[in-house]
C-alpha cells in the first residue's frame, strides 16, 4: 500500500494523523457532500469546480469509484469545495454550500453542471447560470441560492473546507485525493488519477 502521487494537477504535504478521526483533512466528515456510507474505503477529495484537472477526475475516474466502490457497497466518495484555481470557482463553491443545505441531490447536480460546462463561466454570469440552471433542473429555488451564494450565507462551511486543507497542508494543486482505508490513512494522491492507482492503493487487487 506505498502508491505514492505525485500527478500533475491544477495549480501540498502533512500526513502526520493516520486516522480518519485526527485527520485534519476529514474534520466533520460526517457533514460533508458523499456519496456511499463512511466505513471501508472512504476517498476524500478537494475539488475544485473551476480547474479542469478536477473535471478529468470527476469525467473519467469517478465512475469507475462510483460503480466498484459505492456502488458495490465497499465505502464513500467524499468532497470537500476548495476554490484555489480560477476566480468564477469561489462564487460557485458558496452556491455549493448553498445548495447542499437545501438538497444534497440538487448539490450533486449542480456540482457535475460545473463540470460539464466548465468553459462557460466567469465571475460575471456564475450565479446568473447557477440560478437559471437550479430553477429548471432541480426542485429547489436557484435564485434564493444565487442569493445566499451573494450573500455568503453559508460561507463557514466554505471556510470550514478550506481550513481543513490548510490544516492538512495540502496544497493548491486540485484534485487533491486522499486515501483511508477501515479508519486508517493511506496515502495522498494529486492530479487526475486513476481509478488503477486509487484500487491499488486501498487494496481492492489484492487476492
């Protein structure tokens, strides 16, 4: 279980806790988006909606967690906002927050919307777009979260995210993913990984 990575990302290093209890990176991980129950694998990522690293993660190696993992009944995807790379992602990451205390579906969304459409947003129309996006795909009101997201109404879960990073010593380099496996630390990896390098890290080709 030594894969270390050492992937390009967007643009980080304390692993001294070595469970997911003292691990600062995973404060209050009970509260944050996840897809799949906490126990067994738990893999944590700080995501960033405007880096398009993140978004190569979020196209091409979370499916592959999402169906051999949670799916499969083994542990949790977990994300934490962290808006470090291009401005427009620091309003997204409030309409983040914003969202997920009024519906974590619609969060999940939004979330996969940012990526998708990446290379529409700026500063300028994120919120506008959000809003316009919420209102017609989801069943929450995207102009009270564009609002809240104005207003940084829910800004302390963002602060909370980021603080856990720096706490962590993580870095900027996004998507930074970080492994435990039955409660235990694993290993921190950066960049768009593989699903390869994350099965092998937490034992899922052994036997």
């Amino acid at each position: 279980m030594g894969v270390v990575g050492a992937v390009a990302g967007c643009s980080g290093e304390a692993d001294s806790a070595e469970s997911v209890d003292s691990h600062p990176a995973a404060a209050d991980l009970d509260a944050q988006p996840r897809r799949g129950e906490l126990g067994g694998h738990v893999i944590l990522a700080f995501e960033d909606p405007s880096c398009p690293t993140c978004r190569r993660f979020h196209e091409e190696t979370l499916p592959d967690i999402r169906e051999n993992i949670v799916d499969a009944g083994k542990g949790a995807y977990v994300v934490r906002t962290y808006p470090v790379i291009y401005p427009w992602g620091e309003p997204a990451t409030q309409a983040l927050e914003s969202t997920f205390a009024r519906d974590s579906e619609a969060y999940w969304a939004l979330f996969g919307h940012y990526f998708a459409e990446q290379s529409s947003f700026d500063p300028d129309n994120v919120l506008a777009r959000t809003a316009t996006f919420l209102t017609e795909e989801t069943d929450i009101d995207g102009e009270a979260v564009a609002s809240d997201a104005r207003d940084r109404a829910h800004d302390d879960a963002v602060q909370a995210d980021i603080q856990a990073a720096e706490d962590a010593g993580l870095g900027e380099t996004t998507p930074i993913i970080l492994l435990f496996e039955d409660g235990e630390f694993v290993t921190k990896v950066n960049g768009s990984v593989s699903y390869e390098l994350i099965a092998e890290a937490l034992g899922e080709h052994d036997g």
